[in-house]
C-alpha cells in the first residue's frame, strides 16, 4: 500500500509541478464545451416508431402502413398500453409513439374530425422538429385520402382541412438542440483528456529513463499500474464535475436524473478509457507515438459514438462495431440519466458491459507492462 501511495504521490507532484500542464488539462476542455455544444445536426433517419392501436379498424391499419411506407420511419412494434409505450421510451428503444384513439374510425365519420397523440423524444430538439414535420406530412396525406374514400361528395365540403396531431415533446420540451449535444460534449472532453494523459504517462518514463529506475524495484505490476492511473482518475472527476457546473450554469442544461448515479457510473468509465491509455503507453516508445495511436482511437470513437451522427443512421456492419465503442455507453448513459431522469434499472445493460470492459482492458494493462527484474 506505501508503494502504491507514494508512485500517487509522485504523479501528483509531477502533474502540479508542470503549471504550463494545467491550463491544458482544465481550461482548454472546458472551453472545447462551450463551442463544441453549438455543432450542427444532420438528416433524420430511420426513426424509431412504435403506435398504440386503440382502435384496431381498417383505417388506423391504413394509417400505420402509411407509417410503414416512409423512409423516415422504422416501424418497430404495436404497443398495448401507454405505460409500456413510455417505458420503452425511457430506456432508448423508440423515438415517437403514436397513439391512435379508440373511437378514431367512428369519430371520424360521425363528427367529421377526430385527434392523434403524438409523443416524441425531445432530448435532441432539432431531431423532434423535423421528426414532427414528418408526422405532420403524413398525417395530411393520409387525411386527404381518408376524406375522398370516406365520406359522400356532399359531405366533403363540411370536412376540416386536417387531422389534428397534438405533440408532446418529452425530455427537452424547448427543443434546444444544447440540451443534447452538452452532456455527449462533457463525455468527449473527459475521455480525450484521461487518454491522452494515461497514454503518454508511461512512455514519458521512457523518454527520461526513470521507468528503468522503477523497474528494478520489488513494486509488483498491478500496483504500478494502479499507482498510475489513479492521479488520473481524479483528473478525469474533476473535468466531470466542472463540466456538470458549466453546463447548468451556462446553457441551463437540466440534471434530472442522480447525480450520484453519474459518478458512480463515470468511475468505471474513466477506468476503461486509463486502462487503454496505459495499454497504449506500454506498447509506444515515445510521446508523440503514443499521441497519435490515443488519437486514431479517439477519432474512431466519436465518429462511432452517436454524438453527431445517429447511429441507427449508420450502415449496419458500422452500428455492430459501436457495440465495442465505450464513449458510446458513456453518451447513452449521461442523456439518459440527466435529460430522462433513468434509473439504475434502465442504464444496467450499459453499465454492464462498461465493467466488463474496464476488466479487460487493466487486464491487458497490467500484462502489457514489461517488468524486467
């Protein structure tokens, strides 16, 4: 245990010593936030649909296949209850639910009008904007034909011009497009400072000639290790919690969920993302190869992490390799717990396989690290 506290107690003092290192490690991500949070959307595609059929007659069929037939729209599953539908929507498994009222068919023909519930995930606003525009487009469409198959020609004149879709945007109901980006923003800055200084940490040693100094010592491995990736650690909570500030603070982002719950899963996070640092750091021999190895990753990952592009937009063989994209659980995990106020519950699959990733990783950090006494 004196060993492991004083390798900690040597990365601090090496840290704090270089006062030119901690303007970069700390202002320089935070203004990164401020200007990466204002980044541009792209298309919508195949959004995740679902729909409660109250009705269940030939028109609120012909109202889904219309639904079907759109490129925007992915169609994924009839839901037999509003709670069902919501849940689902909480955990991420669909972006709009339509829900189609159980007298639709008769009200329609009786009283010449008759509404929709629309529900749609608001977390990212521009995407619920043009999502609502979609419906509307197909909603108009579909009433057009309705009117000409319906109803007799002296009726048509008494008709509304449209059926009234109400919305209800969820989770971000000004449809502030900051509301999404800052939280997947705070992710990218925390991981590419973590990696990038795990992955030079080691290499460094080399460069200088310490680590040899290091390596005749009785220090086992996994305590090296572990000296070294916990000042880092503690870095990469303290960007956490000054980026969590700064975005209440500046773009009013809502925090609805545990913050608690945010920490807890960001200790297992900045585990993986140290782990692949000194992985790299092991294999590397100067500086500016371990920051161009951190770098092809890094780019890798935000491209793959659905923080710009949706990634159900992606081709499929690219969505199948976002599964071993960490930064992808981590933005999933921190829309869901401060934009939807998720649970434990709901982020249990991704924290899963965070662990088990943080496990492999120091696993092959700790094998990695070539001891030679």
């Amino acid at each position: 245990m004196k060993t492991i506290l004083y390798i900690i107690q040597k990365e601090f003092k090496q840290i704090f010593r270089n006062k030119g290192m901690l303007p970069i490690i700390f202002v320089l991500p935070l203004l990164q936030l401020v200007i990466l949070s204002n980044a541009a959307t792209f298309e919508i595609q195949n959004i995740k649909f679902s729909y409660i059929d109250n009705d269940k007659t030939s028109l609120s069929r012909e109202l889904i296949d219309k639904f079907n037939a759109s490129t925007y729209f992915n169609v994924l599953t009839n839901f037999s209850s509003e709670k069902e539908a919501t849940s689902a929507m909480l955990q991420g498994d669909v972006d709009v639910i339509l829900e189609i009222p159980q007298y639709f068919e008769r009200d329609l023909l009786k009283d010449k009008k008759t509404n929709l519930s629309v529900i749609i995930n608001a977390i990212d606003g521009a995407t619920a904007g043009v999502e609502n525009v979609y419906i509307n487009q197909i909603v108009q469409d579909f009433n057009k034909k309705a009117q000409v198959s319906l109803f007799q020609p002296e009726d048509l004149k008494f008709l509304p011009k449209n059926i009234a879709s109400i919305p209800s945007f969820w989770y971000n109901k000004t449809l502030n497009y900051k509301t999404f980006m800052v939280p997947g923003i705070l992710v990218l800055l925390v991981t590419m400072i973590t990696l990038f200084l795990s992955g030079m940490n080691i290499v460094r040693e080399k460069e200088i000639g310490t680590l040899e100094q290091m390596n005749v010592t009785p220090i086992k491995k996994h305590q090296f290790i572990i000296g070294k990736l916990f000042p880092f650690w503690i870095i990469g909570f303290a960007l956490l919690t000054i980026g969590l500030i700064i975005s209440k603070v500046i773009f009013n982002t809502p925090i609805v969920g545990s913050l608690g719950l945010i920490y807890f899963y960001t200790a297992f996070y900045l585990l993986v993302i140290l782990g692949m640092g000194l992985f790299i750091s092991n294999f590397t021999d100067t500086q500016q190869q371990a920051m161009f190895i951190a770098w092809f990753f890094v780019v890798i990952f935000i491209l793959m992490s659905g923080l710009f592009t949706p990634i159900e937009s992606m081709p499929q063989w690219a969505q199948y390799l976002t599964e071993f994209n960490p930064v992808k659980y981590f933005v999933e995990v921190m829309r869901m717990v401060m934009l939807k106020g998720a649970g434990i519950a709901e982020i249990t699959p991704l924290f899963l396989k965070t662990i088990f990733y943080a496990l492999v990783m120091n696993a092959l950090a700790v094998w990695s690290y070539k001891k030679t006494n």
